[in-house]
C-alpha cells in the first residue's frame, strides 16, 4: 500500500498539515500580512489598483511597477483564489495542483492579476456546460489558460476606442480564451507527448501568435514593455527562504504512517511523474528543498531578486510534487547554462542578465526529458530551451506570460522524436 493509500490518522493530520489546500491557504495568507511590513495600507491599496488596470504584457515586472507590498497582496489573492476554485469544484489534490498553484502564484508577480483571471475561467466553466462535462475536468486547462491574462487586459488599453467598449471586449476575450484553452491544450499535449511540464504555455504560446497576427493584421499594436524591478534583495530572499522553510516543516511533520527518508525524496528514482499522489504531504520536504536548491543557485549567479526569477522560483518549487527533482532538473539548468556561457562568448552579454536567469529557472519545464532518457539529453534539452526562449517571444508580443512554457514544447517537440529514433537504432543494432 503506498503513503496515499494510508488512512489519516492522527489530530494534525485530520485538522490541518494533511489538508493541501488548507496548507498553501496558510502560506498566501502570510504572504499578504508580509506585504504590509514593507508597505503602508494606502501604498497598497493604490498599487493593487495599478496592477489590475495595467497591460500586463511580458516583461511587467509588478514590484517595480506597483511596488513590492501590493504584489505580495496580488500574489496572496491569486493563491487564495486558485484554492477557492479548487474547494468549489471539491478537486481531489494531485501533485499537478500543486505546480499550478506554483504558477497561479509565482506569475502574480508579472501579469497575472483577479481581473484578468475570471473572465477566462467563465469560459472554462461555460464550456464544461456546453459540452455537459464537469467543470472539474476542465479546471486544470482553465486555470494555466490564465497564462494568456495579457490578452484579456491590452484590449482596454487600445487608444482608437473608448475605454468601456474595451473592457466588453477584453471581457469577451477572456471568456473566448477560457472556452477553447482545455480542447486545445488536449490536442496541443500530443505534440510533445507530456514531455514539457508546462503545455498550456506551448498551447497559449500558438493561440497568442494567431492572435498577434490578427491584430496585426487590424493594425493594432501595443507598446513593447521591458519594466524590470531591482533593489528588493533583502526582502524577497527572507519572502523564499520562509516559503522554503514553510514546505519542508509541513512535509517533516506531516504524519503520513511511513518514513520517507531524504535521500529518497532527493532521487525520486520513481517512474511515476505524481510525487504527491506516492508521498502526499511528505512531497512537500522535495518542494522545499527545491526552493533551497534555487536559492543557491541565485547566490552562485549573484542575481538580481526581480519578480520574474522570484515567479519562476515558485513555479519550480510547485512543480516539485510532480515531476521536478534536484536530480533531474539539474542537466536541464546545466545545459541551459552552458548556451548562456555561448551567449556570452559571443555577444558579451552577461552571465546573470534578467531574462536568461529566468529562462534557466523555466528551462525545467523539460525534466521530463532527463528524468526518463537521462542527464546527456537533459543538458541538450536545456541548452536548446534558452536558445529558443530568448528569441521567441516576439512572436507573441509578450502576451503568452508562459513564453519559457512556448519554448519548452517547440524543444520537446523537436527533440523527443530524435531520441526516440536514435534509440531504436541503437536497440536494433544491439539485437543484430
């Protein structure tokens, strides 16, 4: 029987630790209680403001935008939000809840925002009725479609209309999106056959490009944005090492009635991608060791904390009950590092430059790579995930937040194939 099998037994267990969504609600409460050490009710208040009536599109770093206490609450209200959906649907936890609460959250750093978010999952949510399905089979889809949250906030920002007919539109917009994001995302998946963690990125990523195209094509354009934050260090590395910490405590007293030692969470030698549905609560030790495990490694680069690397941070650590392992994700990060080194070489630029630090952090949307045909493609897959990722959200005009998730699948789609073919070679010249 595996620790998911097992009864609940003890008193935490049945009134708190082992209830996920009970945990992370903790978590963004926190959250939004650590932005008013850094910022007063009236800043945050205005910020807020800012945040749900700006553009939106990548790169909106909101700390630098609307200042580091009205992101924390933004970031606190996404995840609550995310749980709200999840309770009103009574979704059973899986480890992919917790990669997209990693998402919901990490994202609310730059470009997600409520306003943006509900017009979409109505969608999600007429769509589960047009076709008479549960709308928990469509939660998941809904959810990661905010990734196109752009789309639905540069609509009223068009100067050519009034400000009202925007809001219809990108109201209407929203609703499109949610509506046909699950059955797209469904079909895109086959593509990279769930070997990039982030296919709703790769699924908004083409839907954003048809869109750019169209607009275009109306002679619409929207101003390019570049807003990174910097000089927030101090605040954001206490901000993961209690996000850290938080996650590995409830994982050390969670009492799931077996031991799981670290080494094994370190590994996770397990083929099975779900590590919360093996370990459930004892998961979330890996999801802190991975937050550590990125705080290292921002240490080592000497990065600059902005709220992009601390959204990619989040996600990495989300992911880390499905999928993402130190071990695995390592040749990925390796690899990407390696072509960031080339792009040193020869362009000049530097090593911890803002968009390549979080395309490295994105690049484990590929583990799966790693995980399941080792290091030696994992370092190739991650050298190709910054290559593409640094050149390709122009096509999207930033309005695909999930850009690195874009990235991934056109790696993924590519690259599965090739070792596929290249194995069966070898297996049949084996044979012979």
């Amino acid at each position: 029987m595996t620790i998911a099998e097992q009864p609940h037994k003890s008193f935490i267990q049945e009134n708190f630790l082992l209830k996920p969504y009970r945990v992370h609600a903790l978590l963004f409460i926190i959250y939004i209680l650590y932005a008013f050490i850094w910022n007063s009710p009236a800043e945050i208040a205005e910020g807020f403001l800012i945040i749900l009536t700006s553009q939106n599109t990548l790169v909106t770093d909101y700390i630098e935008l609307a200042g580091l206490g009205a992101t924390l609450v933004n970031v606190g209200v996404m995840g609550l939000l995310t749980i709200a959906v999840f309770s009103l649907t009574r979704h059973r936890p899986f480890g992919l809840d917790m990669g997209v609460l990693g998402l919901a959250t990490g994202f609310a750093f730059f470009g997600k925002n409520p306003l943006n978010m509900i017009p979409i999952l109505i969608g999600a949510y007429l769509f589960s009725r047009f076709v008479k399905r549960p709308f928990e089979e469509n939660l998941i889809p809904a959810l990661l479609g905010n990734a196109l949250a752009p789309a639905v906030s540069v609509l009223v920002h068009i100067n050519d209309i009034p400000t009202p007919v925007g809001i219809f539109l990108s109201m209407c917009m929203g609703v499109f999106i949610g509506f046909t994001i699950g059955p797209f995302a469904a079909f895109m998946r086959r593509a990279h056959d769930g070997f990039n963690l982030y296919n709703v990125g790769f699924t908004a990523g083409i839907f954003a490009i048809v869109l750019m195209a169209l607009f275009s094509n109306l002679d619409i354009t929207f101003e390019a944005r570049a807003i990174w934050s910097s000089g927030n260090n101090t605040a954001l590395i206490i901000f993961l090492i209690v996000n850290s910490v938080y996650f590995t405590t409830v994982g050390l007293l969670a009492d799931t009635g077996e031991k799981v030692s670290f080494k094994e969470l370190f590994l996770l030698k397990t083929e099975d991608f779900d590590y919360y549905k093996l370990y459930r609560e004892k998961s979330y030790i890996a999801m802190g060791m991975l937050g550590f495990a990125c705080l290292a490694f921002m240490f080592v680069m000497r990065a600059e904390y902005t709220g992009l690397a601390i959204g990619a941070i989040l996600s990495v650590v989300g992911f880390g009950a499905f999928c993402k392992s130190i071990l695995h994700s390592a040749p990925i990060v390796i690899g990407a590092l390696i072509a960031d080194f080339a792009n040193y070489l020869s362009f000049g630029t530097a090593l911890n430059a803002n968009g390549a630090l979080v395309a490295i952090l994105f690049s484990t949307a590929l583990t799966p790579i790693s995980k399941v045909y080792g290091w030696k493609w994992g370092i190739l897959a991650g050298y190709l995930h910054l290559s593409v990722a640094t050149n390709i959200s122009m096509f999207h005009g930033g309005m695909n937040l999930y850009n690195n998730g874009l990235a991934a699948g056109f790696v993924a789609m590519i690259l599965i194939p090739i070792i596929r073919a290249i194995n069966t070679f070898m297996e049949n010249k084996k044979v012979c």
